[in-house]
C-alpha cells in the first residue's frame, strides 16, 4: 500500500484520563494536577488565609490567575504565590512572598505543590492580619497548611502528555488506523470525509515515533 504524508503536531496537547483520584504514580508521558479551581480558608490567631487554587499551562496563566485574585482580594495585607509548570528538565517553579518575612510564604507554599506530586498549578494564599503576629516559624505553617488545604478541597487529576500526527488514508485502510490508534491509548481529535480520509489523532507522547511508524505502514 501506499504510505502518505504526515505532518508533526504540538507536542503538548493535554487528554483528561480520568476525574477520579490520581494514582501514586505517574508515567513518563503523564502528570498530576489539580481537578479544578478551588478555594479554601484557615483561620490561625485570628488571621484569615485563604488559598485560591487552580490548572494553568503557561507563566502568562499563572500570573493572570494571581493578578486576578489580588484585584479581588486589593484589601488584603498580603497576597502571596507559587506557581510549578511542567516537569524533569521542563520545570518552571516561582514564588513570592508578597511583603512578608522572606522564606515565610511564597516557598511553603510551593513546597505543598511539590510535596503532593502536582503541576501545571497556581496558588496564592490570601492573608488578612487578625492584630497577632506569627512569628516566622509560625508564618510557614501557616502558608504551607492553607495551600495544603486548597489542593486537596481542588482534587488531583491524571493528565497524558500527547503529540499530535496528522494523516490521510484509504476508507479500507480506515479500521486498521482507528485499531492502532486506539488500541495505545491515543484519539482522533479531527477528521475529514472527502475522497479520502484525513485524521488528526493524538498519540502518548513516549509511543509517538512507534506508532507513527506502525500507522504509516498500515497506510
């Protein structure tokens, strides 16, 4: 048979597996994240911390959620952050402690990012000071506990790293492909029925090149 063109796609394109709890661990091609925006309070010598959690996939994501929450929370005494994207060599990790005591905020609560295996997310902790101070040591576990809290209120999700393969194939060629296709865990996420069929499907990113070669030879 005769093999056709292909083109490569964005290698980044997100499928949600599964709503329910993540699993311990993830593969080479997933990550964990959380389910959904979330907000969470703590109330610690009569100050208020609230987290604001949620998925973002880029710095410009982050930084416009945390703009967003200190516009809305301008009263606050303090608005601190952190954010993770992506994961191994790819990571990005910032944090800011927002004019509090440096060390005291922005990187406890990153450290409750990483600590439960997340990424792709953003967190600021809201504080509005109650009239007690908290000491340093009294200020981490403050930060660290309200980010702690807002993720788990978000949930966790699994989340597989794709790379996208367009292609174009006979109607008697069509089962073949949607078998490979499918049978490694991958989608179509476009098509076209004209004289012949053109599919964009999203493949596992670390079975990109071998099922790009298997679909390829099916065609």
């Amino acid at each position: 048979m005769k093999k056709r063109g292909y083109e490569c796609g964005h290698e980044h394109e997100l499928i949600t597996l599964s709503a329910d709890e993540a699993p311990d661990t993830a593969s080479s091609d997933s990550y964990f994240t959380v389910a959904g925006e979330a907000i969470a309070e703590i109330k610690i010598e009569r100050s208020l911390f609230t987290g604001h959690a949620r998925e973002v996939d880029s710095e410009g994501a982050a930084r416009e959620f945390i703009t967003r929450v200190q516009a809305e929370h301008r009263q606050a005494t303090h608005n601190c952050f952190a954010y993770r994207l992506g994961t191994g060599k790819q990571e990005i990790t910032y944090y800011s402690d927002a004019g509090e005591p440096a060390g005291t905020a922005g990187r406890p609560i990153l450290g409750a990012i990483t600590s439960l295996g997340l990424t792709n997310v953003a967190v600021v902790v809201t504080r509005y000071f109650g009239g007690k101070k908290l000491g340093v040591r009294g200020l981490i576990e403050a930060y660290g506990q309200a980010a702690r809290r807002v993720l788990e209120e978000a949930g966790s999700i699994r989340r597989v790293v794709t790379r996208e393969l367009e292609l174009a194939c006979s109607y008697a060629e069509l089962d073949r492909v949607l078998y490979t296709v499918n049978s490694c865990g991958g989608r179509v996420i476009a098509s076209d029925y004209g004289s012949e069929v053109k599919l964009k499907v999203a493949l596992p990113l670390s079975l990109w090149e071998e099922v790009k070669s298997c679909l390829l030879q099916d065609i």
